[in-house]
C-alpha cells in the first residue's frame, strides 16, 4: 500500500516495526584535555572588582547625562550638537557658556551632574590603570609557562606545527613590560589555541580524550563515575590517515614490476548485462566473447585475481594468450578493470593490511620486498609516534615524509579537493574514566529530550518528503514510459541539475519558523522561555499542518538522531544529591553518533552496541559507501553488521564484507507504491533512494539543525530541569573604539568592560561570527579574551554572544589538576506510524505510552 496522493510510502513499509521509541543503552564522552584552570588564571583585576563595576556604572550614568544634554540641543539648537559630540567623545570639560543660550537653565543640574561624573571616573579610572600595568606582566607570564608546558608545546604542534613555532618564540619574551606588534600577534595566537584547549570538548589526541559510559536505570545513582587506576590517559593509539595508506597502495599499483601480480576489479561503475558492458555515465560497447569472458572472471571471483590468474584461466577456456593479453591491457587502459588493493577507510592496521596483501601476491620477493620494506618502516615509525615524546614524535614525522616521499608518495595537502591531516597519522586517546547515569539523572535526560527529539524527527520526515518530490521529478524526466533508470545516470544528472537544495530548506526554515511564532506569543519573559507539554503539542500540531506528509513518511534517516548534551552540577555530589541541570549542545539528526567510528577502539560496549547498530538496520539496509577521497576519522558512518549493504560507486570505499557489496553499475532506480527504490539487478536487493543515497538529505538536516527549536529566538528556552538552549545577544555594531591598543593599556579593557556590563552580558560567554568557523570563549575579566574579542568587532560583522552553559562553576568532572569541561553523545531511535508516538513527557515524570 502507499499514499499516492502525496507518493509517500504508508506505515506498513517499517519493516514489521510499530512505535518502538528508545534510546542507546550507552553514551560516550567528548571532554577538553586541559583543566579550566588556566583560563581562570588569566583574570586580571578581580580584586578590584567593586571598583571596575562602579566605574561601569559612572560610565553609564556619564553617558546618560551627555544623551540628555544632545537631545537637548537637538530639538533647540541643532546647529550645536556636532560640537557637543566632539567634545563628549574627547571627554573634554565644557562649561555653560559654550552650550547654546536657550537650553543652558535646562541642562545646568545635568552639566554639574556630568562634571562630578567625570571626576569620580578620572580617580577611578587613574586607579585601575596602575592596578592593570602592575598585574599585566604576571598575566602575560601565566600565558607563557602554559605554553612553555610539554604537554601545551605538543597539543600546539599537532593542532598546527607552525604555530607552535611562533608561539615558542614568546618563551624568549618572558612577560616584558613592552612589547612590539609581532609579539602581540603571538601572544593573541597563543590565547587563541589556550581557549580553544581547555574550554572545547574535542575529539582529538589527548586534548580531545574519549570516555565511556552507559545508563544504569531508575534504580541506579544519579551519576557514578569510576576512575581507573593509573595515568589519566589510559590509552593512546595511534592510526594512519587513509589518505596516505591510498596513496601509497597506488604507487604499488602503478610498480611495473607487480603489474601481473596485483589484484582486479570490475569498476564498480560497470556492469555487463549478456554481451553489452555498460560504463559510466550511459555508454554501453558490446563485447565479443573474450571480453565477456573476461569481465565475468573479475566479477565473479569471490575473491580478487591477479592478471596472471585470470590471463591463465582464459588460456584454459581456449582463448589466444596474445588476444588475452591484448583485451586485459584495453580493459585496464580504459578503467573497466583496475587493480586496487581492498583496504576500506577505516580499516584497523592498515599499513600491516597492505603489507599482507603484498605478501600474498603471485610475485618473486624481491620484486615485493621494496614495498614490504617500506609498510614494515612505516609501522615502526607509528609505533615511535605512540610511544614517544614530541621530540620523538617530530622525528617519527620527518622519517615518515623522508620514506613515502622518495618513493614518490606525494604529501601534500589537497584543499578543498580531499580531506587531508596536517600528518600521516593521527592519534587517537582514551581519559580514565567509566560515567554511568541512572534514577534522577537518566530520567531527567531522557524524559527532557525527548520531545526535542520529535522535532527533529519531524525535520528530516518534512525535508525528505520535499527532496523525495525533487527526486521523483529528475526521475520522470529520464524514465521512458515509467521504465527503469540506471542509478549512475540518475545521479549524474542529478548532480548537475540540482540547486543544492535552498528552496527545500528555505520552505522548511519557514514552517519551523511559523510554528515557533504560535510558542512564542505565549510566553512574555523577557530573559527566558520556560516551555511545557503543552507548547511541544502546540508548535508539532503547527508543523504537521504545514507539512502533514511528513509524518507518513518512514525512512531509517529520520528516525535515528544524536544529542550533545552537558551536565551543569557544582560536583560530582551535587549531582548524585539531585542538584543538576542538563543542557543541550548539537543535536545531529539522521546519524547514530554511539556507533561513531572515532570512538570505538576504546569501548568497552563494542559487542552491544553493534547488537544495537543490527536491530536497527535489520532486516536489511542498503546504503552508500563514502568515497576514500572523502573519508575523514570523524566521518558519521555505520558499523559492519550483517544487516548493513554497501553500494560501492566509481572510487570504492565499501568497509563492510565482499558478500554485502552492490556495485553502483548493476543498481537500478525505478518507481515501487510511489518511492523511487533501487533495486540490484543480480540479486533483486532494494531499497529506498533516500537511504541508499543520504548524502543530500543529511546535507539538509545538518543546514537546518541548528533551526529546528527558535533559531531567531535570544531568550534562554528551557523544558523542565533542561536547557534547550542558551541565551544569546546579537550585535551588529556599537563596540567600543578607544583608540589606545587593548592588550597593553587599561582604557580599551575597561571599554570593553562597561560595554558588556551596560548590555547585560555574563561574565563568561561564546561569541561567534560569520566568518570564523568555530566560536571562541570570552571572559571579560580577561585582557587576552578581550583583545581577541576586539579583533574580531574590528571584522563589521554581526556578533552572536551566548551564555556559558555550564557555567565554570558548573563543571563537574575534576581531578587533581582542576575543572574540566566534557560533554556526552547518544543516540534517539524512535521507529513508528503517527499513531504510536507518545505525548511528551510531563517534567520528572515518566514517558506516557499512550497514543498522541
């Protein structure tokens, strides 16, 4: 059955599922390697606390007084406010006989008034000058013995090795009381990777460590935190970037010398239907019997052959040696058959793959024992990287370059083209710690989310439905009569004539937009946004009248998301005593972040997780493999289950067994009860288009994500004992402009100071711009966060200000060298018709399994 009216599939298409709705048993956790310690450090003044905010508010009142007295001289002498201005903005005094005659009576109190403002900011200000130059060179010093620190000096050099490199030049400055611009630029440099190591939750070597964690139920502790026994970093592991290990298998390919001994493939692009070969993009030659011989030997080998195999086994079907040798040589001029070694992104050791692979091939020693050489080098080269210090690393490094460059593997970065590290290797490392969640805590999570959930739910049912209708219409252009489409053509085409999807998103940015407006008008907090039950009811009611397909339409993308999110607690007990808060960071809609890959070689739920990762994709699910040119660590992929196929498209990629990969040659796109499937031909396997291909909708959802609840919204919004999303100021300009340089004298400082004190901001905030790609941490008691701030405000963008939540005294998680913060990622699975999806959960109370 299907609703053809909106050529949607009906409720029946979910594989024999209805109204399972449920989270991941487990969580893992991104945290930030450097305690938040040093950047409190870096305050200056905050003994003089009560000074700095009188002088704020003497500022104000100051300038009150001057926006009186223009406004005075605006409605009677006009001709006078030029010269008011010049003289407010200088500071300079004024007496009465310079304002004009007819406003002087009138504005006599707020002159005086002004007068004995400016006095009281002089002292004050004369105070906090001498305060700020005494405690400046400490300051700085602070900075330096941070970076002067083994562990900051290599987080430094593997996030950026030039940096370090400038920033190690500010060891020799040592916090001089002066200054010059190139020194500037360093220290601002260094205040930049400081915030960004102790005040992120990253997922990189060990400023970005990985910890586990699962949810123990109601009668679990709020939170129980183990720590194991030993070093902090429990773990190190370092891996090769697939880029290199790509590279370095094509320099093998192309050795002349291994030639007839390398293994074949059929291009996955292609597919030989009788005598006709069909390649990519809609080209078919007909083959005469050898060809046809010889393409059906590659493609049915259950393993691949060498050309001396294959060229062996046509001598003994009685084909021509010579001929053979002629159609095997076309075959690979023409890339319908190529040699590849099967090493799939994200293969565990594969350097030591490759070398096995070498191992393995029809071939004398001694024509392998170069490359062999070489994987054996390399491997031992990770091993130093491992297991040294950044000295050794460095070394490790440049013998790594030395070895792949002279043999001709070219390490550059290729921007914009494919994802490259700044290294060969990457690492990877686990903190000390196993996290449970259970009782209070694990309700409150889960309860709290769960309507945020069915937002998103929403979200990617809407956009597929709309990209679906796009899908539908490329497809009648290229379908005679109904018939079926060969994939690579549809995507090929499909490529070219898509607008990237702007209209879809600007149709659904409006309907979330329309909703959240029917929410909004009933709340009148000018700070905060307190939404119930009711409002969730009100703002999906609005959703499902603009878009009512969506709720109809069933793919496994929309029903699987995965929520950051934080818990804000003064300690560990505070939590455990029932004193927290959980506060949202990004949700990713259509991904399951728990079986992310990057977070795997340190769980210890690796057998249940992967039970989890089947149950969701059985019976079965096809979906594309990424391309290696496009593979990153961080990639959001699925693991190897049986449940899981592959299609596997001109490049490769396919990570999952032989068994379960389609070629994208043999697959077909024809329309099923009004859902384009693909089918392929060999085996009959089908599956939805949208599933198979995700790339566009994810594209979508992840565009939108950040839209889904009150995106235009600047109050706190918050759902029972959650934070759904912080506060935040936009401003377009305003900032101050003291004209003395804000990183060595107090003026632009305390500028700053006034400034976001007279506009309500907190002390600690994230402030983000256009045209940076990741926001930065700014403490207004410090002169560094400051400066950057001011750098930033000089770019004339608008600037988007939000709370720290947690809040520093917040953070929970603590060892012996401080704070830290950390955040954790799950997974949301909710499979089901409309009719089975609960009502959200009243606060603190138990999900209501009725239908909605």
């Amino acid at each position: 059955m299907s609703c053809n009216a909106c050529a949607v599939p009906c409720d029946s298409h979910q594989h024999g599922r209805r109204g399972v709705m449920t989270w991941s048993a487990f969580f893992w956790v991104r945290s930030a390697g450097f305690s938040f310690e040093a950047l409190d450090g870096l305050g200056m003044l905050t003994e003089r606390e009560d000074d700095v905010v009188r002088f704020g508010q003497w500022q104000a009142a100051l300038g009150q007084c001057e926006s009186c007295l223009v406004e005075m001289a605006r409605k009677a002498a006009p001709e006078s406010v030029a010269k008011l201005e010049r003289r407010f903005t200088a500071r300079a005094p004024l007496e009465m006989a310079e304002l004009a005659a007819v406003i002087r009576d009138a504005a006599a109190p707020l002159l005086e008034a002004r007068d004995a403002h400016l006095a009281r900011l002089a002292e004050c200000e004369a105070a906090l000058c001498e305060a700020y130059e005494r405690e400046l060179p400490d300051c700085r010093q602070r900075i330096i013995d941070f970076i002067r620190s083994p562990q900051a000096r290599e987080a430094l050099y593997l996030s950026n090795p030039e940096s370090m490199l400038r920033v190690d030049a500010l060891l020799e400055h040592g916090g001089a009381a002066r200054i010059d611009s190139r020194a500037r630029q360093r220290y601002r440099l260094a205040w930049n990777y400081l915030q960004r190591l102790c005040a992120k939750n990253d997922t990189s070597s060990f400023f970005g460590p990985i910890a586990w964690g699962r949810f123990a139920g109601d009668a679990a502790p709020n939170l129980d935190m183990h720590t194991v026994p030993g070093p902090w970093l429990t773990s190190r592991k370092t891996f090769f970037e697939h880029w290199v290990v790509m590279r370095l298998a094509d320099a093998v390919c192309a050795d002349e010398a291994l030639c007839d001994a390398l293994p074949l493939e059929l291009n996955p692009g292609c597919d030989l239907r009788g005598a006709d070969l069909h390649v990519p993009v809609g080209k078919t030659v007909t083959l005469n019997s050898l060809g046809v011989r010889l393409i059906e030997i590659v493609k049915r080998a259950a393993q691949p052959l060498s050309a001396r195999a294959v060229l062996e086994m046509l001598e003994a079907g009685g084909f021509v040696p010579s001929k053979s040798r002629a159609m095997l040589d076309l075959m690979r001029a023409k890339h319908v058959i190529q040699a590849s070694f099967d090493i799939p992104p994200g293969s565990v050791e594969p350097i030591e793959r490759l070398q096995g692979a070498l191992l393995a091939l029809d071939a004398p020693a001694s024509a392998t024992a170069v490359w062999v050489g070489i994987c054996e080098r390399l491997e031992a080269l990770r091993i130093d990287f491992e297991r040294g210090d950044l000295e050794a690393r460095m070394a490790a490094l440049e013998a790594m370059r030395e070895l792949l460059s002279g043999v001709g593997v070219d390490l550059s970065r290729v921007q914009g083209q494919m994802y490259v590290g700044r290294f060969p290797v990457y690492e990877d490392c686990a903190r000390n710690l196993h996290v449970e969640f259970g009782g209070d805590l694990e309700r409150a999570i889960k309860d709290g989310l769960e309507p945020l959930m069915r937002l998103y739910e929403w979200l990617m049912r809407a956009l597929a439905v709309r990209l679906h209708e796009r899908c539908l219409a490329h497809w009648q252009l290229l379908s005679h009569k109904g018939a079926a489409v060969d994939l690579l053509t549809f995507l090929s085409s499909w490529k070219s004539a898509d607008d990237t999807g702007e209209s879809i998103m600007e149709a659904v940015r409006s309907m979330l937009q329309d909703g959240w407006a029917q929410v909004s008008v009933r709340h009148v907090r000018q700070d905060e946004v307190t939404l119930t039950v009711a409002d969730f009811a009100i703002l999906m009611a609005e959703l499902d009248r603009h878009e009512p397909r969506a709720k109809h339409f069933m793919l496994p993308a929309a029903c699987v998301h995965s929520p950051d999110f934080m818990v804000a607690s003064p300690s560990l007990e505070a939590v455990r005593r029932g004193d927290f808060r959980i506060v949202v960071g990004e949700v990713h809609p259509g991904v399951h972040t728990v079986s992310q890959p990057v977070a795997q070689p340190f769980c210890p739920y690796a057998t249940a997780i992967r039970e989890e990762v089947e149950a969701l994709l059985s019976p079965s699910t096809i979906v594309a493999a990424d391309s290696p040119k496009s593979y990153q660590r961080s990639h959001i992929d699925w693991l190897d289950v049986d449940a899981l196929a592959q299609v596997v498209l001109p490049g490769g990629g396919g990570h999952v067994a032989r068994a379960r990969r389609l070629r994208a040659g043999a697959l077909e796109l024809h329309l099923r009860d009004g859902i384009l499937t693909c089918r392929d031909r060999a085996s009959g396997a089908e599956q939805d288009l949208l599933t198979v291909m995700p790339t566009d909708l994810h594209r979508l959802g992840f565009a939108l994500a950040g839209e889904v609840l009150a995106q235009s919204e600047t109050r706190r919004l918050t759902f029972g004992r959650v934070l759904l999303k912080r506060r935040a100021w936009r401003f377009d300009d305003g900032f101050p402009q003291a004209a003395d340089d804000p990183f060595e004298h107090a003026g632009h400082y305390l500028a700053w100071r006034s400034w976001a004190s007279r506009r309500g901001l907190p002390s600690y905030v994230f402030v983000k711009c256009a045209s940076e790609p990741k926001p930065i941490y700014v403490d207004f008691s410090n002169p560094f966060a400051i400066d950057l701030l001011a750098k930033w405000a000089k770019k004339g963008e608008p600037l988007l200000f939000s709370e720290m939540q947690p809040a520093p005294r917040d953070l929970w998680l603590t060892d012996e060298k401080g704070r830290y913060c950390c955040e954790f990622r799950t997974s949301h699975v909710h499979l089901g018709g409309p009719d089975t999806q609960p009502d959200p959960p009243m606060h603190g109370a138990e999900v209501c399994e009725g239908p909605a």
